[in-house]
C-alpha cells in the first residue's frame, strides 16, 4: 500500500474571506487571490514514476499523472492569484508545448489544460531569514496590503517580477535538490512524499 505523508492545513474562512474582498472574484466567482498551505498545494505531474519502499528498494515504476505537492517549502502559507485559461494557450497548444513521451506513452507533463484558469505562485509566508510565519489577523493584514498593491501594478512590472522570483524560485530548488542528492545514494529516484507501508 502507498502512504502519502504531508501536513495539511486549511486558511481560516475570516483570512479567505478578506483577502476575496480585496482581490476581487474572476469571471467564474472564484477569490482571485488565495492563501494555501504548501503542503496542502497539489498539481498534476505527468511522467515516469519510481516507487521504493522505506529503505530504498524500487517496488514499481510507471507512467501516469499523479498529483503532487506544487510548492516548497511544504511548511508555508503561499498566496497564488489566479490566472484566465487564456494565458496558458489553446488546448491545442497546451497539450503541444507539455506532452512528453515515456516508453512510447505520451503524458500531459502539466497534467490537463487549466480550462478553468488556474492559481499561480505570488508569494510566500515568511519572513527575511525564510522562517514560518503564522497565519494571523496581522499577517492577513500584511496579505491584503500586498494583494492590493500587486493589483494596482502595470502588468510589464507583473510580468517582470514574476520573472524574477521564478528565477529565484528555481536557483533555490536548483540547491536544494543538489544538496539532497549528494546526500543520497545514486540509485534514488522516488518522489520524496511517497512512502510504501
């Protein structure tokens, strides 16, 4: 049996509640700015798979779509704003620039086009030196300050600041997953939140 261990936590509806106010509601009534958990976070990956049980031994591999945690740290509140369907293409070009092929399969790497929008990274929860936050009334407050100024930016700057913090986002995935391999034995290849019980 697989067991998938990962802390999960619901934002209180009062914080949900403010941060709908200030960001508004896109066109299918939905908040356009919402606070998750990161551990909580899962998006569709498509590709080759690698189960191993608790000492490492591959029990199975296979190719499929599975949903996994979208964000580290899986510690953190993240705020994501949606984004339209149309920012991501036609179906058609979706499914183009994502398809991989494993063993002759072709996988949807990004899982199914986002024909409903999706919720994109815009910040993390945290202070300066990275540490947990709490999710509080002040730190609705900080939340909301900050959605509302996201909101009155031109979306050149928009668009360049994501740029950015997704460089950054990635450079720092980049080290974190070097360290973990150099501790790791060669042969590992397991998503790191999948146990076999």
């Amino acid at each position: 049996m697989i067991r998938v261990t990962r802390e999960t936590h619901q934002a209180p509806a009062s914080i949900c509640e403010r941060i709908e106010r200030a960001g508004g509601r896109n066109r299918f009534g939905e908040p356009n700015f919402r606070v998750v958990w990161g551990g909580s976070r899962l998006a569709w990956i498509g590709g080759r798979w690698t189960d191993r049980d608790s000492s490492g031994q591959m029990i199975r591999e296979s190719i499929e779509l599975r949903q996994a945690p979208k964000y580290i740290p899986l510690d953190r509140w993240h705020i994501e704003r949606w984004t339209p369907p149309e920012s991501y293409g036609s179906p058609e070009v979706w499914y183009a620039q994502t398809i991989e092929v494993e063993d002759g399969t072709r996988i949807p790497a990004l899982g199914p086009y986002p024909s409903r929008g999706e919720y994109e990274h815009c910040f993390t929860l945290e202070d300066s030196r990275g540490e947990f936050i709490s999710l509080s009334p002040a730190a609705c407050d900080w939340i909301v300050r900050a959605v509302e100024w996201a909101r009155r930016q031109p979306r050149q700057m928009r668009r360049q600041a994501v740029a950015a913090r997704e460089a950054r986002r990635e450079r720092n995935f980049d080290l974190a997953a070097d360290a973990i391999l150099d501790d790791a034995v060669p042969a590992f290849h397991s998503h790191p939140f999948v146990t076999v019980a």
